[in-house]
C-alpha cells in the first residue's frame, strides 16, 4: 500500500496532566475516558475528561494512596461505569466513577505490583458471569467474581520455579455461559492459555521476547485471533482455530521497529485491522 492510500493518522487533541499515565480506557457508550497513573509522590491518580466542542474538559481528579497501574470496565454493565483497577501494592479494587471516594470492591490481590487487568462479562449477554483477572510481579494469575471476597481461580507457579512476572492478561473464548479461558503472558516469553472450564493449561509455548500485550480480536466468540506483542519490537498474530498436536497454533510473526512494542489492539468495527504502539513512539497500523 503507498502512502496516498494508507490511512491518515491525525491527532485529534493535545492535553498535559500533572502525573504519569500508566492506563487509559474509554468509559463505554460514552465520550469520556479515564487515565490511570502515578503522581511524583507516589499517590495514585484517576482522572476523567470528555471530549466536548473540540478540546478536552475534565470532569474528574481523584487522588488515591498508591500508584494505579492497569484498568478495565469489562466486568461492569454499560449503566454503571464500575472501574476494576491494579495498583503499585498489589490490590485489586472496583470504583464506581459516580461516588469514587471509596472502592465498592477491593481486595489483595498479589503481594506486590498488579501488572496487568482486565474484565469480561459485564456487558455481554450468555457470555457467562462478570469477571475480573489480574496478573501480578508474584508470578500468579487470579481470577476474582466481586460478589465473593476471595479469588475463584488462582493460577501461580510451582513452589520449585523461580516466579516469573506476569505482564499481561486476558480473557477469551467466552462463547457461552461455561466456556472462557485466560492468557497470561511473561518477562521470560512465556505464554500460557487456561481453560477456565476444566481449570488447567490448555497450551502454552516461549515467544522468545517478554510478552507485554495480548489482546483477542473479540472476546467473547470462539476463538479467533489472537494478538501478542513482545520486547526486541516484535509482535505475533495467532490463528487460535489451526492447532497442530506438536507444533501447536499457526503463527505468524513481524517485526514493527526497533523498540518494544508496548500495545496491540485490533479495531473493534474491523477485527482484519489491528493497531501497535511502540516504544519508538510511533504507532502502526496492519491488516
């Protein structure tokens, strides 16, 4: 494709903040977004803006104790805005954004740093049950329903291994009331699936590079494609429906620069069409 055809990417809006950003998602079915962060002090920093008339309006700064690493609004239903947030301490916590100065949900989730969040189930009809999971520097991943105090699925290491941090999770395969699965990824390359259904491994392989992304192109049919990007700027695409007994799922594997590549999403309008972030600052776009 030559550069008059490619797509244009132009930017929008340019807005400072007074704290380091580590996440941002968009509140659903709405024009406003939330950013996580830390302050230089260490104090965790949520804040709300809305696009209105051109320019960005904030609607909300929150302060809290300690740092917030990751988010996700996929465990909460499309009226509440119930936002699941890791923190630098390793709790979980859910806030609702409407009466944000204590969480309706928290709990202890790792024993330091959550890496990684994400939620499913919250605006999903016949997909099964909301449900949130974390991925900590403990190496463990847990899977938590709010309505218990306690995780309903907990994922760690072997008490011989030396734990590995786990960077990045996600949830898929959730194309009925029983069946979902997670994927964890690792600093050491390792990537691992869980069916959640029968409670073990389901496959796993070594990407060779950290895995700091992983993203289904739709969560919440069988599985597809999956998306992984990974240290040393490279990323994978998964064919999650051609699996080999020995060799495992089709893969194909590109190099986007020469820095990591710290994002992949896929377009949810076109899942042919995927987007990366790298460390390099530029962003690219695939099909």
């Amino acid at each position: 494709m030559d550069t008059q055809n490619a797509p244009q990417l132009i930017e929008h809006i340019q807005h400072s903040i007074p704290f380091t950003p580590n996440d941002t998602k968009w509140l659903p079915s709405t024009a406003r977004f939330v950013t996580l962060g830390i302050h230089p002090n260490a104090s965790g920093a949520i804040s709300v803006f809305e696009l209105h008339q051109g320019a960005l309006r904030t609607i909300t700064n929150l302060q809290k104790p300690n740092g917030l690493k990751c988010g996700s609004f996929g465990a909460s239903s499309l009226h509440t805005h119930h936002l699941a947030t890791g923190d630098y301490s390793g709790v979980m916590s859910v806030w609702d954004l409407e009466y944000p100065d204590l969480p309706i949900y928290s709990a202890q989730a790792h024993l330091t740093i959550v890496n990684a969040i994400d939620g499913f189930g919250g605006h999903h009809i016949n997909c099964g049950p909301p449900e949130i999971v974390t991925g900590g520097r403990d190496g463990c991943i847990r899977v938590w329903d709010t309505r218990v105090p306690s995780p309903v699925v907990t994922l760690s290491p072997e008490e011989s291994h030396l734990s590995r941090d786990c960077w990045t999770v996600c949830f898929g395969n959730a194309c009925s009331d029983t069946e979902r699965c997670v994927i964890g990824g690792f600093d050491n390359g390792d990537l691992k699936l869980f069916d959640l259904r029968v409670n073990k491994i389901r496959w796993e392989t070594n990407c060779q590079n950290g895995v700091v992304s992983t993203q289904f192109d739709r969560n919440s049919i069988e599985m597809n494609k999956l998306l992984v990007t990974t240290l040393e700027a490279k990323f994978r695409v998964y064919d999650m429906r051609t699996q080999h007994i020995e060799k495992g799922f089709a893969c194909l594997v590109e190099k986007a620069h020469k820095s990591t590549v710290w994002q992949g999403k896929f377009m949810p309008q076109n899942r042919e069409i995927f987007i990366t972030a790298g460390g390099n600052g530029g962003i690219n776009i695939y099909k």
